[in-house]
C-alpha cells in the first residue's frame, strides 16, 4: 500500500515535467520525413494505446510534444497521435539529415549528476515519511540531504540529514550502496497526563540499501539504517529504519 501511494504522489508531478514543447511563441515547431516504409501513431503516450494510423513515407509530420520515450506529432490533414521516439529517430529533417534526438537511458543513470526522490517505510514499528536530494561528487561518492517525519502513536518526530554515500558498482543497472551520515532530530510527544516534553537530539546513522534503475529518469531505492541517538542520560538510545521509494535523476 506504501508503495502504491509512493508511485502516485512521485510519478504525477513528474509525468507532468516530462512534457515539454518545441518552438517559442515566434518559433516554428520542427517537421521530420517518414523515411521507412511507414510508422504508426497511437492513441497515447504508451504501447497500451491502440494504433489508429499509420504515415507512409515521405510524409511530414510535426512534432509537438514529447513525453518521456513518445512524442505527440500531427499531420498536414491535422491529425494528431503519438510516435515512438525510436520511430521518429528513424525520420529525416528538413536539410534530409537523419533525426538525433536524447531518449534516456541507464548510462545516463550511471553518470548523472543530480538525484532526488521520495520514500516511505517504518522508524521503530512507525510510519516515517522522508524526502531527499542528493549531488554526486565523484563516480561512486555522493552527498545527500534529507528530511523525515515519523508520526508514531506515542510522538511525532521529525528528522534532518547529511549522508556520504558509497556506491562501489555504480554501472550495474541494479547497484548495493552504504551510507554514513549525522544530522538532528526533534521529538514532540503527543497530549499525556505526565507531559515529559519536547526534546532533541544530535543522531548519527549507518546504513546499506540498493538502488535498481527501471526506466527514462527513474529508479526505485531502498535502504536500511541504523540510528544512534545521543541524548544527556546515562545511555544513548539505538533505532532502526526501513525506506522504499522512487526517485529521479537528472
């Protein structure tokens, strides 16, 4: 059920910035030739559109938009489908030039620079919900900032982090990771008779997690960390966490 709420809050906003147009308000939108024997246009934006046209060659269409691997194209009658961007690399320009267009892909996952997501699991038996952006300093170092809210039935708490993460195979498509980190946390206990009060506390943490790449921008992330508690008593307090979710990279 996690999961399922992870994909839709984090895929939606992000459906939507993969769209984008070609040509400003005084710009003319770029027209490509069908050079193979035909290609067919779907109804959406994914192989699960049907198909209900086909251009043949030597046809114009112009491109519009792009979504993710499919771009939306229309035709001189006006007609408007979607195309696969493997289809339209295949098409020629306006100068008879083979069309180059980027379609992400795991090598860009492998050398990218920037990272973020969000991620849902347990913080000691209760539901803790962290966001995260993260700077890859070199191929296999990378430094993240997070922050976390763990609404248990006892307080609700609330999390800051700076990690170091170590990725020793950053070109394996489904990749193990270790982190080390420190950062604050703030504990509100809920309404009680005896009131103990607010409290926090610096917290160190070590962990492990594996991130898969799955597809375009996206790969899912999950980790396991280990949290140390330093707090004025006589002995610091341990906790354990869990997290899955699905992040971007760009």
């Amino acid at each position: 059920m996690r999961l399922a709420l992870i994909l839709l809050f984090l895929t939606a906003p992000l459906s939507a910035t993969a769209d984008w147009l070609w040509g400003g308000a005084d710009e003319p939108m770029p027209q490509v030739q069908v050079a193979e024997p035909f290609v067919e246009w779907r109804t959406g934006p994914a192989v699960g559109y049907p198909v209900f046209h086909t251009s043949e060659k030597g046809e114009w269409l112009t491109l519009r938009m792009r979504k993710t691997s499919w771009l939306k194209v229309t035709d001189r009658k006006g007609r408007e489908g979607w195309v696969h961007i493997d289809d339209v690399q295949l098409t020629l320009d306006g100068e008879g030039e083979q069309v180059s267009l980027t379609n992400p892909r795991f090598d860009d996952f492998s050398s990218r620079s920037w990272e973020a997501g969000l991620m849902m699991g347990e913080f000691e038996g209760a539901a803790v919900t962290a966001i995260y952006g993260g700077y890859l300093m070199t191929r296999n170092l990378s430094a993240e900032l997070w922050g976390s809210q763990v609404l248990g039935s006892a307080s609700e708490i609330r999390m800051v982090n700076a990690n170091i993460v170590h990725q020793p195979f950053p070109h394996w498509r489904i990749s193990p990771f270790f982190t080390l980190g420190v950062g604050h946390i703030f504990i509100e206990p809920k309404a009680t008779l005896a009131d103990p009060g607010d409290r926090d506390n610096s917290i160190g943490h070590a962990g492990f997690g594996v991130r898969a790449y799955v597809t375009d921008n996206y790969f899912i992330r999950a980790e396991v960390k280990d949290y140390k508690i330093f707090t004025n008593r006589a002995t610091n307090e341990e906790a354990t966490e869990w997290k899955i979710g699905l992040s971007i990279f760009f």
